[in-house]
C-alpha cells in the first residue's frame, strides 16, 4: 500500500473508532436512563411521583425507603432479602458443584455422544415454566414442603443446571489438555485436577457462569410466587405486594425495586472482569 492511500486511510478508521465510541455511549445512556429515572422517583413524594407528565424539579425525599423498610408498620423487607440471597446463593453453588464435573466430562474427557448430551441439556429449557408448575405444586403439596426456601433452591438448581452445563463446556474446552495429562502423570485424581488444575484456569468462566445463574435465581418470580407464602417469600415476590387494590405507590415501589436490585448490581460490579474475560473465553485463538 503506497504512503498516500496510508495517510488517507488512518483518518478514516480515526472517524470509524469515534462513530462506534459515540454510538456505544448512546446505547449505553439509553439503558442508563430508566434506571436513573426509577432512582430520581425514588426520592419523591407520592404526590410528585403521580403527577402526569412526572416533575423532574420536585423537592427529593427518603420517604419511600422509610417506607419500604417498615417504619410506616408496614412489613419488614429482610426476611424475603434473606430468603432471595439463601435460595441465590445455595443454588448457585450446587450449580458449580455439579456442572464443573459434568462439563468435564463433555469437553475434555469427552463420553460417547456428548453432543446428544448437550442437546438433552438444552432440550429441558424448551418446555415452558408455567408447564410444569401445577406438578410441581402438587408435589410440594404431597410432600410438605410449600413455603420451604430449599425447594426453591432444588428448582433453581435445576433450571439453571442446563445453562451452566453448556457454558462451562465451552469454557473448559479451552483449557489445555497437555496439563491435565501432566497431573494425571503425577498421580493426581480427578477431584484434585477439577479444584487445582482447571478450575483456576477457567476460573473467569466459572464467575461468568456463577453470576448468571446468580441473577436468574435472584429473579426467579412464578415458582417462589405460586409455592411460596410468608415464610420463604422471596424479594420479587414481597415487591409485587406493592401493588394493591388500593393503586399504585409509584415512589415506595421505584425504592423497593432499586433496593432488590442492589444485590444484583453488586455482585455484577465485583465480577465484571471475570464476566468479561469468561465471556469472551476462546473468542480469540
């Protein structure tokens, strides 16, 4: 390429970088926004909240986080936080528990017809939820176990089972197969290689996979709406409460929700390196 077509074609991808930098400032204030506008009508009155178009110069208040966290006599929102975070984190656990082994097995120790396996994997989140609602119910029933946070966390294990199996798959697949063989010449067994050889190595797909299924268990709503009543009533659950016959309180509804969402945002803060680097694990060769 001659020097002029050089010096022409540098303020071109120049212009192209700024686009896409501009662009994905754009989008990113976009998503930003609602966000930004249920924390501003947080911090209004009622009155200001329901008032139509919304005042944004309305004077800010912290009366719908004192109502939220009971000081109204309302009912206190730890129990169902508590609860949220138990099902969350248990379930999230037995999920890397059991995928690790499991994607193990379909990627670097491959059995016979592992990709009919994913596919069976796959083919369990292909029936809708609502599906399976009314047996289970019935089986909770049967079984005692209606408002019990550890059914809630055996159902979230298994909804998000699938998903991890599949991603950590690919994760391990990726990992190098001439260290394993290493161990395995040293003596070391498949518990010790699982915890000390590849788990550190695709430790950023494994907090990828952890944080997901985190935020899915931490949404999860049907199941902990149907089979659940005081005592293992979730947060998702104790923020529709708010919604009554009576309206809707749009401020104490706005703090509810940004203080469920909190967790969340939280643990996706902490983790958004190994978010990154676990999602694009493989993308470059």
């Amino acid at each position: 390429m001659s020097p002029v077509r050089t010096a022409r074609a540098v303020p071109t991808v120049r212009a192209r970088g700024l686009g896409l930098g501009l662009a994905a400032w754009l989008a990113g204030i976009v998503f930003f926004l609602p966000v930004a506008w249920m924390a501003l009508t947080s911090l209004h009155s009622e009155e200001d909240a329901a008032t139509n178009p919304p005042s944004v110069a309305a004077s800010l208040t912290l009366d719908g986080y004192r109502e939220f966290f009971g000081s109204g006599g309302g009912a206190s929102p730890w129990p169902p936080l508590v609860n949220s975070l138990v099902a969350s984190t248990a379930s999230t656990l037995l999920v890397l528990v059991l995928a690790l082994p499991a994607a193990y097995a379909l990627s670097i120790r491959r059995v016979r017809k592992w990709t009919d396996v994913l596919f069976f994997f796959l083919s369990t989140k292909m029936l809708p939820v609502v599906a399976g609602l009314l047996p289970i119910y019935l089986f909770a029933k049967d079984t005692g176990l209606l408002d019990n946070i550890w059914l809630l966390v055996i159902l979230y294990t298994s909804m998000n089972l699938p998903i991890a199996v599949w991603m950590m798959q690919s994760f391990l697949a990726e990992v190098p197969v001439a260290v394993i063989e290493a161990a395995h010449v040293d003596g070391a067994r498949l518990p010790t290689v699982l915890t000390r050889i590849v788990a550190p190595i695709a430790l950023p797909g494994i907090a990828a996979t952890a944080l997901i299924c985190f935020i899915f268990s931490w949404n999860e709503l049907l199941f902990a709406r149907v089979l659940t009543g005081v005592v293992a009533q979730t947060a998702p659950v104790f923020l529709t409460g708010f919604i009554t016959s009576q309206g809707l309180f749009l401020a104490k509804v706005c703090a509810a929700s940004l203080v469920i969402s909190l967790p969340v945002l939280a643990a996706g803060f902490a983790a958004q390196d190994k978010l990154v680097q676990g999602l694009s694990l493989g993308a470059v060769k």
